[in-house]
C-alpha cells in the first residue's frame, strides 16, 4: 500500500549540481529532490565523492557508523567511507551521502572520462559497481529504510539487480521499490563480459536471453530495465520513442516492449529562479507578458553585442546547442546558406564537433551582416540570446526531453523544433486553422523540412497580432519543478502498488 503521508526516498545520482555536472542529470539531481522535500516529503542522496568536490568548502563531514566500510569487487577488496553534507539550499535541508573511495573517485576530479587520453576510464564498470553496491550497505549501516530508491541512468543500472538477487532475502528491503529513470537511453554502461565477475551477482545473470548481458557485453542500462519495479523516462514523447522506435531504442526497444505497461515519462522541470525574464539577472531589461515592449530592448542589446544592426521587422532566430550530429546542426549547416536567403538575423552559441565550428567560421566570415556566433559556452550569453531573438531553433534528431525550448517558451521566444521527444510534449504546432499553438514544428529529418517551417514562422512573425498570441500561449506555460516533482510523487505511489 502506498503511504498516505511522507514517502522517504533515496536519490540515487552520478553527478550533482553545484559540486559537479557534465549535464542536465546533474540539475535533476538538485531540484528534483529539493521540490519533494518542499512538499513535504523525506529525500536522501547518494552520489560519488569525485576529486573536484571541495570538502571544505561544502563542509562535508565523516559519519562514524558509515566509515571503513569493506566490500569485495570481484577479488579485490576495497574499503570506501560514506560522508555527510547537505544541498546549498536557502529553503530546505536535503541531506547528501557522498561516497568516499580515493582510488575510484577522490583521485580524479573527472566523472566518467580520463581528460589525458579523451576516453572512457578504463575502470569505470568497478567504480559504479561501487556506486550501486554502496545503496545497500548505506541502508544496512544506517538504518534508514526508503520507500523508494530512486536510480538514475546506467551508472545506477545494476541496483535493481542486486536488490531482486543478492539482497532478496534481506528483511529490511522487502518492502521498497526501486523507479529507474532513463536519461538518455544510448549511453548504456558497456563493458566486456568478464566484468561481470567482478558484479558478484549470480552466475544465470550471465547471459543474453534471461541475464544482463546484450551483443556478449555486460549492459548497465539493461539491467536497471530488467530489474527495476518501474521505469520512467524524462518526457512522456521520449518514453513512447524508445518503446517504438528501434532507433531510439538502442537496441533495448524489445525488453522496453514486454515492460510497456510499467514504463512512464514525466517532463523535467526549469528553475525559474533562474530562468525567467521578470527575474534574470544577466539580461538588460526584465520583462514579463505585460510588459513585452522591453523584450525589444534585450533584442537590441544582444544585435549590438554581436555587431549586428538592429531592424524590427526582421526576426533574430537563436541558436544554443552542443554542437553534434544528435542535435540537429547537421540540418541547420546544410541548410545554412539558404536560411541565409530569408529576411533573418542568426545568433548561435555552441561547442562541438570541429567540423561544425570549422563550418560556422566560414560562414560567419561570409554572412557577417546576418550572422553572429560565439563557440564555446557562456552560461550569460545564453540568457541574452533567450531573452532577445525572437525564434528559437531546435531541431533535435532526438531529444529525452530538452531545456532551451522551455526556456524559450517563457521568454516569450518561439520555438522552431523537430517533433521529436520532450519537444513533443511541450511545443504544440501553431495552426492557422484554429490559432492556436505556442510554436513551430516540423517531423522529417530533413534540411528541406527544417527550411520550410523556418520560413513559415518567418511569415507568420509578419503579421504582428498574430505572432503576439503564440508568444502570450508559451509564456502561460508552467515548466516549474513543482509541477513535475507533483508528478513524480504519483509516480512514486503507483510504483508503490505494483
């Protein structure tokens, strides 16, 4: 029976915001947890000490009953601590159990990949090995037995298997559940098959059919959708692809079938302490749906800072991305020069692959009437270009669930996405027809397609009353954590019941 009152879960996370992030799971980590525990609710989390979190600073302290903890890994025995903190939070007390293991965590301060040789490190299946046996011995040391634990992508992904293997007959896990929740569905956690031995779970696991092993590899990712009691994803679009879509499946699509019915998505939330145009720090002139005159002075100030002339009939498209294939800026480089045809400004701010910073410096040299961009990241510059173009491109080849149109929604900046994932979820194609829609959206991969909805937005952005009843329709949006943590809750419940 799911408890009526507070539920107690504990967070479950590779990566945490402030103390480290390589991306958006490290802000899920953060809000998610401080939202529940503001409705009311008991979260824990656990996440690994890297070497780049300052003890000091974070006053992160030893906890005497949860020291010298020893554990075998395969042959090797090792001993790791876990120690106390909590999220640097004004409004609530979350409390952090960081997991202290000098040789797989303190002595690096990158997460998942070595920066002397650009890959992955060598050990990585041991070291969230750690992580997910760490769960159970945290729980048997400390007494404090969840309601649900809470796993997040592949690096959690063997969790569910040792609580439904290894710690079955355990009397005081009888009665939790674990929700394992897919990030991004191709990054799975793949190691060769002899790191299974060093698992410690049992022998018939071994294997493709019934056990955790996909293409003769040991899978992170499969195990956690073997074994957990419910799966979610960060969009409810996303959820459906994976199911559906063998592509996006990563060739879990079949197992992801045969679970269908305990498989869910849930939208990530925005902090809109942070992003939200009424209360941006970073941006020239706040302004909210009333006041929308003053998004045009952030449209002026960011043409200046890029050396473009301002013209208010002309609509500035921002662009902020990672700069890969998975993103789209494939369509947007090969369609370049003819978007360059239409009576648009263009400001872009990404890091990625060198072939597209190669491509856009060229065009930049050749469009510089038309075309500003920064490479690299510049958590300021995104703010602004939020704030002052009056589109937003996003044309995803695919996207779990997606920030930037959110944002863009509630600045008042159209979004112009692929109809794909979260974006799915969250941009409704505006319609002539009916007039309703608070964005544009195109379904083919294609520059072509991408070009045409470009320039019907363009046409659209013409006609001045128009334009100002999609932009009002996004800016109604309520994206806050509060709204997705409320949903997370009933989740929690239903798992609860299964």
């Amino acid at each position: 029976m799911a408890p009526t009152k507070k539920l107690k879960i504990l967070f479950v996370t590779s990566e945490l915001f402030p103390f480290v992030k390589t991306g958006g799971l490290a802000d899920v980590s953060t809000a998610l947890p401080q939202m529940l525990t503001e409705l009311g609710h008991e979260v824990r989390i656990l996440v690994p000490k890297y070497g780049a979190i300052d003890s000091r600073k974070y006053k992160i302290h030893d906890v005497v009953r949860l020291k010298d903890i020893n554990l075998k890994i395969g042959e090797k025995d090792v001993v790791f601590s876990i120690r106390s903190s909590f999220l640097p939070s004004p409004k609530v007390r979350v409390q952090i159990y960081f997991l202290d293991n000098q040789e797989y965590f303190g002595s690096r301060k990158s997460l998942y990949i070595d920066p002397l040789t650009g890959n992955d490190f060598k050990d990585n299946d041991e070291r969230f090995i750690l992580l997910n046996r760490a769960i159970f011995e945290l729980i048997l040391k400390l007494g404090w037995i969840p309601d649900i634990i809470h796993c997040n992508d592949w690096q959690c992904g063997l969790a569910p298997a040792y609580l439904k293997t290894v710690y079955k007959n355990e009397p005081q896990f009888e009665h939790f559940k674990i929700l394992f929740t897919i990030h991004n569905l191709l990054y799975q956690g793949v190691f060769s098959k002899n790191s299974f031995e060093k698992t410690g779970l049992p022998a018939e696991l071994c294997a493709e059919n019934n056990g955790i092993l996909m293409d003769g590899k040991l899978n992170f990712m499969k195990s956690g959708l073997m074994f957990a009691d419910c799966l979610n994803t960060v969009s409810p679009g996303y959820a459906h692809e994976i199911v559906h879509d063998k592509e996006l499946g990563g060739g879990l699509h079949k197992l992801l079938d045969k679970k269908k019915n305990v498989v869910f998505g849930v939208v990530n939330g925005i902090d809109d302490s942070e992003w939200h145009p009424s209360r941006d720090r970073y941006i020239t002139e706040k302004y909210d749906s009333k006041t929308l005159t003053q998004k045009e002075e952030n449209k002026k100030a960011l043409l200046e800072r890029f050396g473009l002339s301002y013209d208010p009939g002309v609509p500035v498209i921002g662009l902020v991305s990672r700069l890969y294939e998975s993103k789209g800026i494939d369509l947007v480089m090969s369609s370049f020069t003819k978007l360059m045809k239409l009576p648009v400004k263009v400001i872009l701010l990404g890091t990625g692959d060198k072939k597209y910073h190669s491509a856009i410096e060229k065009f930049g040299a050749k469009f510089q009437d038309k075309f500003g961009y920064y490479l690299g990241f510049s958590d300021e510059l995104a703010h602004w270009i939020e704030a002052g173009a009056d589109m937003f491109l996003m044309p995803s080849k695919y996207e779990p669930c997606g920030l930037n149109q959110m944002y863009s929604l509630v600045y008042g900046t159209v979004p112009v996405v692929r109809h794909t994932g979260g974006l799915v979820d969250t941009v409704s194609r505006y319609s002539e027809k009916n007039e309703e829609g608070n964005g544009f959206a195109f379904k083919e991969y294609t520059s072509e397609a991408l070009l045409k909805e470009v320039e019907r937005a363009v046409k659209v952005f013409q006609d001045k009353k128009t334009w100002q009843k999609i932009v009002k329709n996004g800016m109604k949006s309520d994206f806050t954590w509060k709204s997705s943590a409320k949903e997370y809750v009933d989740l929690y419940k239903k798992v609860l019941s299964i």
